[in-house]
C-alpha cells in the first residue's frame, strides 16, 4: 500500500509535468491545426535556462533558496516564451496558409536546429546539478515519503491550471483565444488580431512548458540537450489521449500516462515503460480516436 | 557600425516605382530596434552565460561581446533589409559591401565582431544586389511560386533526357579513374537514401499518408538480415526477399489498426511504432544484442557464386579468380554499389509502373481525395494497406542492404532523426517526384557529407536548411505534378492539390 502511494505521487507529479507540455501542444492544435514538433526543444529550453539561471545567481552570491527559485521560474518563463515566440514568427507564420505538410517539416527542421544550437552552445554532456529543494515530507507514521521537490510540483502545477483556466474561460484574451480557435475568418472579421492571439498561444504554451522544465530540472536534477525529444512525444501522446484541442484533456492525459510511466516502472520494469505508453496511444485512438475529452470531428465532404 | 549615420543622409534612389514612396525612417527604426531587442532577449541567457564542466561542479562563464554582435547583426540586417523594402537597395548595397570591406582589411579586437561585419554585411549586399538588378524589392509568394512551378515543369520535362544520363553517369561511375573507395562510399550512402525516398514516396507522395516512422521498417529488413545470418547461418541472397517479407508483414501489423485513423494522429502513431521498434530492439538484448548490437554481420557474395575476399571459405570460388582479375578490395565495394543502384532502380521503376496500374491511380485518388473515391467504390483501408506493405518491403529491402554494408548494426542507426531525414528528402523534393527525391538527397545528405569537418554545424545547417526551404517553396523543391493519366483532350486541373 505504502509503495502504492509512493509511486502514485511519483506518477502525478511526472504527469503534471507531461500535462504542462501536452497544453503547449493542444493549444497549438487547437488554432492553427499543426503539431508543433519543436515545442519539446521549447521545453529542454526552458530547464537549461532555469539551470543557467540557477547558476549564475549562484555566481552573483545569491543563495537564499525561495528567491532564487522565483527568479529561476521568472527567467525561465521569460526566456522560453521569447523563443516559443520566435518560432512560430520565423518557421511557421509565413506557412499559414501553406500545404499542410509544409510546417510540420519546418518544426521538424526547427527542432534538429534548436537541439544542435543548444548543443554547440551549452556543450553535449548532461548537465548534473546539486539538489536545490532537498528534504521529504514523511506521512503515514514514516512509510510515504514526498519530496518537497514533487509536492512543489504538483502544487504549482494545479495552481498554474486554475489560473490558466481563468484566463482562458474570463479573460478577453481567452474569449479570443477560443474564438480563434473555432473560427479563425470570422474571429478576425469582427476585430480579433488573429495574428496576434496566434503569437500569444505560442508564449503561453512556451511559458508553461519553462515551468516543465525547470520542475524536471528540479526533480531529476540533471538535463541534457536531448531531453525535448522524448518528453514531447510523450506529451503529444498525452494531448492525443486527452483529446487534441482540449485544456483539460491535456491535463488528464499527462497525468495518465504520468500513472502508467510510474507504475509500470514500479511494478514490471522501466525497460518497457514507454513501450506501455505508446501501444496505450494505439489502443486509445483505435478505439476512441477523438481521445477521452475530445469532440468528435465532423467529416466535411 | 557605420550604416545607419550613412544611410541617413542618402538620398532616396533605388527601382523609379518604388522611389516615388517616401521613406519610413522611424518605422523601419523601431522595427530593427524590436528585432534588436528580441536578439537580446533570445541571447542573454544561453549564448551570453555558458555552463562550464568545473572539477567542483557545473560552473558558468559570461561571453557578453557574442551577445552584442547578435543584437548589432539583427538591429542592422532588419534595418538593411526594411530599407531595400522601400527602394534604398543601391545605398544599402554600397554601405552593406563596405561593412563588409572593413571586416576584411581593418584589424578589429575580437573575431566575433570580424565574422559579424564581414558575414552580415555579405548577405545583406547580396540581398541588396538582387534588389538592384531585378528592380524588385521582393517576390511576393505566389510569383516566386509561379516561377518556380515554371522551372518544376521544366526540369520535369527535362527528366526524360537527364534521367538516362544520370543512369548511364551512375553506372559508369565505378569505371571511371575517378572512382576512390570514397567516392563510392558516399555514392552507396547517397544511393541508400534516394531508394528509402524513393520508397517512402509510394506511401506520402502516392498514398498521401504521413508516415513518421518508416525507419521502423528499415530496422527490421537490417535486423531481419542480420539475426537470420546470426541465428540460422542463411545467405544475403535467401535473406534479402525474407527481410522485404518481413518488413512488409510488420507494415500490414502496423497498418492495420491505425490506417483508419486520419492526418496527424496517423502520423503521430507511426512515430510511436518507430519508437516502440526501435525500444524493443534495445531491450530484448537476449536476442538482438541490445545497445550492443549486432557485428560480424556476413557481406554478401557474388550471387553465391564467388567470393569478395582473398582466401574464400571451403567450397566458394574467389571473385577474382572466378574471373581472372588482380586481387583488389575494391571489387566488393563495386558490387555493393551496384547492387544498391540496381535495388533504387527497381523501386523507381515500380513506381512509375504502378502509378499507371488501378493500384496507383486508387491511391493518387485516395491522396486528392478520401471521400469521393471511397463513394466510386474503393477499397480505403486495402489500398493504403497496400501501399504501407510496399513501401515497408522497401524500406527492409534497404535495411538489408545497409546491414550488409556496414557489417555492424545497433539501435543507434534506427532513431527518429532517420525517420525524419527521410521525410524530408520527400517532402522537400516535393511529393510525389521522382526526380525531386534524388535532388533533395544531394541536398540534403551529400550536402553535409561534403561538410564533414564542420561536424558540429552540419545538423544545425541541417535543421535551418529544412525551414529555409519549406519558407521559400512549401511545396517542396520540385513539385510539380501532371497527372499520370488524362482524359483525351481534357483540361489538366491546377497542380499542387495533393499537398493540402
């Protein structure tokens, strides 16, 4: 029961991470209808700027933990969201009304571009890093230990998701943002800068995956430059899962596979762990291919 | 340092239609200042701090002057390129060349600012000249598109002519003095992937489905080979069809569930399979050999006639006294190049053979449009399937033949990034030409294999290649499709449909 639980909040807060991610992928989705293949590297971004953040902090004398953290998150959100900007101003905005394939092989040259950048940059070995938030919350008489790291994580994560909810059902940026997302034509004809709710959709996406990746950073304490990769196939399955084009479904999904990653880890062996996860994806779409909060598309003849 | 004091003072002069506007100083200002200031943002925290490996620890160095050439490089070449816009390319040119002229000659204190001056003021004259000889301060998309299509239609037409010489050129290529160990080794790589293209092609240029990882099926054919030479001692020639089967028998495992699924999620799971294979392969160690691999793999012989080698086993003759040539190691590598060249060929020719068969028309059908050929009574689910087993014989085609070649074969050969390599020798080729897919190869692999000491930038060149082109032809290189059949004395419909 006790490693029950253990791996339970093992696999929530990777799925809050995962979930994180999965957002950037689905609101993208959801506006423009393209898989922005690059936003992994988004969030590899994200935890080498929260690492360098961290780092030079350190080099400046400042080591009180709870500031530095906030400015690793700020900075980490700031940065990322500069470059989530610049890729979709650069590799996809001239492609908007292009064939279909032609941004999916920009954001695929996107993402072997920024990967090798930041490889050239930071260099090619995986950066170590010492733990940060050290320590564990013990509940049950001592038999579950949380780290503060995860707890943290899964704090922050429900807490960026209830905010991210407001802005997107109260806001005027978020009625836009949805109106963009059902009608882009229309949306526009009555006065939404289309062009610009795209930009925003791509910083917010890049602002919640810095947080993925300084919590990643955080919690595994080490991170290289070909982190991206799988963490964004792993969260597109998640968006999948979720249902593309749905917030919440995002969530959901990441938190899913969060579950499986850990407790088939947990329980058969973490050799096999993300064969689980996509073989799931297979079974998912073949059976409920809207994914489990999706819409069901209509098909237009 | 010295344009914009300069530019100020120019007088208007450029192309007379364009001249008549006047010049938007503040504007085209505080555009390069936006552009400037998202340089800065962009370079601060990863071009400007480094992580250093220290023996204590991860440490961190500052390399501010990179940061300032960036933004100074993005504030004038945003600057530079506003003003040809507007009609100011000759001064721009002049002030761009002369940037570029101080770089050379004056000594400066860092190389970052040389490479800056001499690398930035290069591009925008360049820009700048193209504006001053064409008049023109840019195509817009669709004449560029137009153009292009033109010069697509051409080199199609050209085809007819090219592709023999091209054939002839490849066959005799091994003859010639020319022909190192080298030379053939790039010539066998480059070969390798025009045949993976060109058999990817029958699944996203005919079929029009998004296959992300036909990588997978080249994994199997190699390791097909190389567990059947392993485990059961067979032969390249008993298992070269065996690895097509194979393979093809995984593209129909594959295909069958997923192939209903439409667009992006297809593609989204075939990338899943290619991953699951190749996680598969690094975890049955017990049997695939693991992160390991498999070495030792056996090279092929002469059509089980002869041998490559100087001393042949028991009972094989040796290729060169089989035909009474001088001992060279050469003869296997001229083998496998042929070999590979004859496998390429026979994947053209079946593609082109196909496309005018009820096969290839239901797919080209299919690609242009799903529910109008289901409602004329075509199979979806067989046809696609079809075409994902073809395709997925091919690839184990190729797959063999590199397992062969190399001798060595691990998971590391079968990640994404060959998946990705391969689409896009496709797509930037433009889907669904034959010619295209060899053009992008040269592109794409003989490009950077031609780099090979710049190892570093060559896949950041690679990544940054792939957007520069889909930027400047979304349709790909060549793409320029009549249809393969035509009613007589019917309109030919507009091209480029199949790529929506």
């Amino acid at each position: 029961m006790e490693y029950f639980l253990q791996q339970l909040i093992n696999g929530l807060s990777l799925g809050a991470i995962y979930g994180l991610i999965a957002i950037g992928y689905t609101m993208v989705y959801g506006i423009i209808g393209m898989i922005n293949f690059a936003h992994g590297e988004i969030y590899m971004i994200g935890s080498f700027v929260a690492l360098i953040t961290f780092l030079a902090l350190g080099a400046l004398g400042i080591t009180w933990v709870p500031l530095a953290l906030v400015v690793m998150l700020a900075a980490s959100m700031l940065f990322t969201s500069v470059y989530g900007w610049t890729v979709e101003r650069i590799a996809y905005r001239p492609l908007r009304n292009s064939p279909r394939l032609a941004p999916l092989i920009s954001a695929i040259g996107m993402s072997i571009f920024l990967q090798n950048y930041m490889q050239i940059l930071q260099g090619a070995r995986s950066k170590p890093l010492q733990p940060i938030l050290p320590g564990n919350l013990t509940i049950l008489d001592g038999a579950v230990s949380v780290s503060y790291v995860r707890l943290a994580t899964i704090v922050l994560t429900l807490a960026l998701m209830i905010g991210f909810t407001i802005l997107i059902n109260k806001t005027s940026l978020g009625r836009a943002q949805r109106a963009c997302e059902q009608d882009k034509k229309m949306a526009g004809l009555l006065g939404v800068n289309v062009d610009r709710i795209i930009s925003l959709t791509f910083v917010m996406g890049a602002a919640l995956a810095a947080v993925a990746g300084m919590m990643v950073l955080l919690i595994y304490g080490v991170i290289d430059f070909y982190i991206g990769f799988l963490a964004g196939v792993k969260s597109f399955t998640a968006a999948v899962l979720g249902g593309v084009g749905s917030l919440p479904g995002a969530m959901l999904g990441g938190v899913v596979i969060g579950l499986i990653e850990s407790f088939w880890s947990g329980y058969v062996g973490s050799e096999w762990k993300d064969v689980a996860t996509f073989t799931l994806l297979v079974l998912v779409l073949i059976f409920r291919p809207t994914g489990l909060l999706g819409r069901p598309e209509i098909e237009k003849v | 340092m010295t344009m914009p004091s300069h530019a100020a003072g120019a007088p208007p002069h450029g192309a007379p239609h364009v001249a008549a506007k006047a010049v938007d100083w503040s504007g085209s200002l505080r555009d390069a200042g936006f552009a400037a200031f998202v340089a800065l943002l962009l370079t601060v925290p990863l071009v400007g701090l480094r992580t250093i490996d220290r023996p204590t620890g991860l440490g961190i160095e500052a390399r501010p002057e990179e940061v300032v050439a960036s933004v100074l490089l993005v504030f004038f070449g945003r600057l530079g390129l506003g003003l040809i816009g507007q009609g100011l390319a000759l001064p721009v040119l002049f002030l761009a060349l002369a940037a570029a002229a101080v770089g050379l000659a004056i000594p400066l204190p860092t190389q970052v600012l040389r490479l800056v001056l001499v690398a930035g003021g290069g591009i925008i004259a360049l820009r700048a000249a193209f504006a001053v000889t064409t008049h023109r301060s840019k195509l817009t998309l669709a004449e560029r598109d137009r153009k292009m299509d033109r010069v697509a239609a051409q080199v199609q037409h050209a085809t007819k002519y090219i592709a023999p010489v091209a054939f002839i050129g490849a066959v005799l290529l091994p003859m010639t003095p020319l022909a190192d160990r080298q030379l053939l080794d790039i010539g066998i790589l480059l070969l390798t992937y025009i045949m993976l293209g060109w058999g990817l092609n029958i699944v996203v240029g005919l079929a029009g489905l998004l296959d992300l990882g036909y990588v997978a099926f080249y994994a199997v054919g190699a390791y097909s080979y190389a567990l059947l030479a392993h485990y059961f001692g067979l032969s390249f020639w008993v298992c070269l069809p065996l690895a097509g089967l194979l393979a093809a028998f995984s593209g129909v495992l594959l295909g069958f569930p997923v192939l209903r699924l439409r667009g992006d999620y297809f593609a989204i799971v075939t990338l899943g399979f290619g991953e699951i294979v190749r996680i598969i392969l690094v975890n049955w160690y017990q049997f695939t050999g693991g992160p390991n691999g498999i070495s030792g793999i056996p090279r092929p012989s002469f059509f089980g006639l002869a041998e490559f080698s100087r001393t042949p086993a028991e009972g094989m003759a040796a290729f060169h006294e089989l035909f009474g040539l001088e001992f060279s190691p050469l003869h296997r590598i001229v083998f496998m190049y042929y070999l590979i060249l004859a496998l390429a060929l026979a994947v053209n020719l079946f593609t082109l053979r196909i496309r005018k068969l009820p096969l290839g028309r239901a797919w080209e059908a299919l690609r242009e449009d799903e529910i109008a050929s289901a409602s004329l009574g075509i199979n979806r689910t067989n046809m696609k399937l079809a075409a994902f087993a073809i395709a997925a014989m091919f690839g184990g085609f190729a797959g063999s033949f590199f397992a062969t070649r190399q001798g060595f074969i691990s998971p590391e050969s079968f990640t994404f990034i060959e998946s990705a390599i391969i689409l896009a020798i496709v797509v930037l080729g433009g889907m669904g030409s034959q010619a295209g897919v060899v053009v992008a190869t040269l592109l794409v692999i003989g490009l950077p294999e031609a780099f090979r000491e710049l190892a570093d930038y060559r896949m950041l060149a690679f990544g940054m290649g792939m957007v520069v082109i889909m930027l400047w032809r979304p349709r790909g290189l060549l793409a320029h499709r009549d249809p393969t059949i035509l009613l007589h004395g019917g309109k030919k419909p507009a091209t480029g449909g199949a790529a929506r």
